[in-house]
C-alpha cells in the first residue's frame, strides 16, 4: 500500500513539473507573437493596385490581415483620378505616412483622406508629404485630410505635414478640422518648393472645433519663393474654433493666418516660459482674438525679426500670465476690442 501511494505522488509530481514547463514556454510563445506583430502596411487600395477606399479593410493593406495598434501604416497614391479614402470603423495605429509619388492627383482630382463618422488615433508619428522631386511640374498634387464635427485626430507624437518637391507647381496639403486635433510631439509645417506656389494649410471650422498642439511648433515654409505660404485660419468666413499652442510658436518668411481667420481664437497656454517667434518678413499672422493662460499661467515672451502683427479682436490675460513683450509690441488691429486682466469685472478697451 505505501509503495502503490508513493508511485502516485512520483506520478503527480511528473504531471505538474511537465504542466508548468508547457505553461513556461506558452507565455513564452505568446510575448513572442505580440512584439512580432509590429509591421509596416503598404496601402493596396484605390490609388495603389486595388479599387476599395476603406481604410479599416484588411485586403486594402500589404499582408491583408486586420490592423493592428503597433502597424506603421504607409500610403502612397501613384495614380492621377480623385481618391477619397475613409475609415469605417474607429482605429488605432502606430503611425501614418500619407505620400504621393509620380503623377499625382491635383485640383479637383485630389486625395482626400476623411475620418467620416469615427476616429483615429496614432502614436508614434503622423507625416503628410510628397516624395521629392518625383512629381513633375506639369503635374501639382493636392492633398487633403478631412476631420468632420465630433471626431478626433489624437496623434501622440509628433506631426509632420512638408511640400518636398522642388520642381511642381501648385502643390497643397490641407488639413480641414470640423472636430478635435490634438499632437502631444512637435508640429513642423514646411515647404521646400524653390520654384513654383504651394501651401500647407490648417482650417478651423466653428467652435468646440479645435487643434491643441501640445509641442513646440514651426510655421516656416523653408523658402522665400513667392506664393509659398503656411497657412492656419477658419475653413470658411467668421468660424470661431480655437488653435491652442503648449509649446513655443515659431512663425517663419512666410507664415501666414488666412483671411476667413477673423472670428476664431489662438491660445496660448504653455507650462513655463514659451517663446512666440515673428519672422514672417513676406506674410500677415494676424490673430482674431487672443487668450494667454487657460489651465496654465505662462510667461509668454515675444522674439523674432519682425514686429508682431496686430490682433484683430479681444486680448484676454488670466491667472498668474505674464506676457513679456520686450521691444515688441501687440496693437489692436482697428479701434475697439476688449483688453481683460485676470477676469476683472471692469473690461478695458484699448487701441
């Protein structure tokens, strides 16, 4: 009998050993599998190879399997018809890179990238741009993306949208924003076009329509060729949406805000110190109505080459702000407007 109960407990024992070896190597196995998911996913839809515009189905991505959280999505548009690519569902990546190379859609035959009714978020890095001087200049891209009311474009990391063509004409980037931007990593906005017109533009539509831009950012078209331009304004006259900066601005040669911008409101609401540069020598960065301090209390500082351009409507301190102005100086662009200090009751106008 103890001999029969002693052979049990060896055989259990040899169970349990060989269940958690099983156990050991199948947690193994899983963490393997999961970092090795992380791909780059070519764009196999319209404008590739294929004909469907749904950016959330498989069989429009190279490996034609669901998207995942860690994919480095990659879309590259080589045809000259219109596109309109959408999401149908909401969708998580780890980065987007928008492109066009040879002939590219241009005018009314443009790219059009919208999030329609849901949402994308990105981690790592979301970049709009052209492919250098593949594009020749008998043929100018248009590329817009499409953020409609209720809907957010949550990019974690940094946001880059640049014209790198050198020999088009005509080239556009527009980002178009009914809804919610926000980028917690820098924002460069640029254009290397050194012979011809070509803009990157960011609209607004109307209040709680918004951008927050939670890095630093460059509005510098990176030339002094006439046309070029960086734009930010309203996407249509008088529309009253926010652009609310956390980092420092630099407003480069040819930074501009568009002429629809006479309603709308940039914040500025830094933790800490932050610098506005003004060395927009070419272009008017006029702003509607400016507030410093929201859910921070920053030393905003005034820097650059130029003279900073007038302010169109309401000036607004709160808090503990303090705005340096140096030997610069912030003028009402037209009598009128309201000057307010930290709430007060008594509103100042000023000139």
């Amino acid at each position: 009998m103890k001999n029969c109960t002693f052979q049990r407990k060896i055989r259990e024992i040899i169970q349990l050993k060989a269940l958690k070896n099983v156990l050991i190597i199948s947690i193994f196995a899983a963490g393997v599998t999961s970092t090795s998911d992380a791909a780059t996913r070519n764009w196999m839809g319209a404008g590739a190879v294929g004909v469907s515009t749904d950016l959330n189905l498989a069989v429009n991505w190279s490996g034609a399997t669901a998207l995942l959280p860690t994919d480095d999505l990659v879309i590259k548009i080589t045809g000259t018809a219109a596109y309109t690519l959408s999401l149908s569902a909401n969708l998580t990546v780890n980065s987007v890179t928008i492109l066009t190379t040879g002939p590219a859609p241009k005018g009314s035959n443009a790219l059009t990238v919208t999030l329609g009714g849901f949402d994308l978020s990105v981690a790592t890095l979301f970049k709009v741009t052209d492919s250098s001087s593949a594009i020749p200049a008998s043929r100018p891209y248009n590329i817009n993306i499409i953020i409609p009311a209720l809907h957010t474009l949550a990019i974690s990391g940094n946001l880059i949208c640049y014209n790198a063509n050198s020999s088009g004409s005509d080239n556009s980037i527009s980002v178009d924003n009914s809804g919610t931007v926000s980028v917690g990593g820098t924002t460069t906005l640029s254009s290397l076009n050194g012979s011809a017109s070509s803009k990157v533009l960011f609209t607004v539509g109307n209040d709680p329509a918004s951008y927050t831009f939670s890095g630093n950012v460059s509005v510098d078209d990176g030339t002094t060729v006439n046309n070029n331009s960086i734009l930010i304004g309203s996407n249509a006259l008088g529309t009253t949406g926010t652009f609310k900066f956390q980092g420092d601005l630099s407003i480069g040669v040819r930074g501009t805000t568009n002429t629809n911008f006479t309603a709308g409101t940039v914040i500025l609401d830094k933790s800490g110190v932050q610098t506005i540069t003004y060395n927009n020598s070419v272009s008017y960065f006029k702003i509607p109505n400016l507030i410093v301090g929201m859910a921070n209390s920053p030393t905003v500082n005034l820097a650059g080459t130029v003279t900073p351009d007038n302010i169109l409507g309401n000036f607004t301190i709160n808090g503990s702000s303090v705005v340096n102005l140096g030997a610069k100086q912030w003028n009402r662009n037209a009598d009128g407007g309201i000057f307010r200090r930290n709430c007060v009751t008594a509103d100042t106008h000023y000139q």
